[in-house]
C-alpha cells in the first residue's frame, strides 16, 4: 500500500493523484494548519511494480484562500521503491 502525508491549510489545493493509471482528487484544504496529515491512501496493492504521479492542478476547494500542493511524505507500506 501507499500513504500521502501533506500538509493541509486554508491555502492549499486539489492535487491529482494516479496510481497504475487510476486517478484521484486530493483535497488538501483544512481550516487550521496540519502536518503529515494522511490525505491519500491506497491499500491492497497486488505484489509488484507500480506507478504513482501526484501533480499540481491549479484548482481548489471552494473554501481554500489557494491552490498550494505541499507534499511532507510518501510512505510504502510494504515493498521498496525503485
């Protein structure tokens, strides 16, 4: 499995995240200030190579004052990274 930590504010934004061509929404918004908060996780992951991408959209929540994608960790929940 895999993990996104991040840190999430009023300022942050709407990230996209794909995994082996799945792609997800991550909303990073949050009213007080938080750091390595798990905003994504993907479980159950078959043994093996995989793909992840996490890119800036631009876009946000209604409620955020911006669009910042600020990423603390990515945690392998078992495996390596190659």
């Amino acid at each position: 499995g895999i993990k996104l930590l991040a840190s999430t504010y009023k300022d942050r934004g709407i990230a996209k995240v794909t995994v082996d061509g799945e792609s997800y929404s991550v909303d990073m918004y949050s009213a007080s200030a938080k750091y390595k908060n798990v905003v994504f996780q993907k479980k159950d992951l078959k043994s093996g190579t995989h793909s992840i991408k996490i890119e800036y959209t631009g876009k946000k929540n209604s409620k955020a004052t911006g669009t910042l994608t600020v990423i603390d960790a990515v945690d392998i929940t078992s495996g390596n990274i190659i």
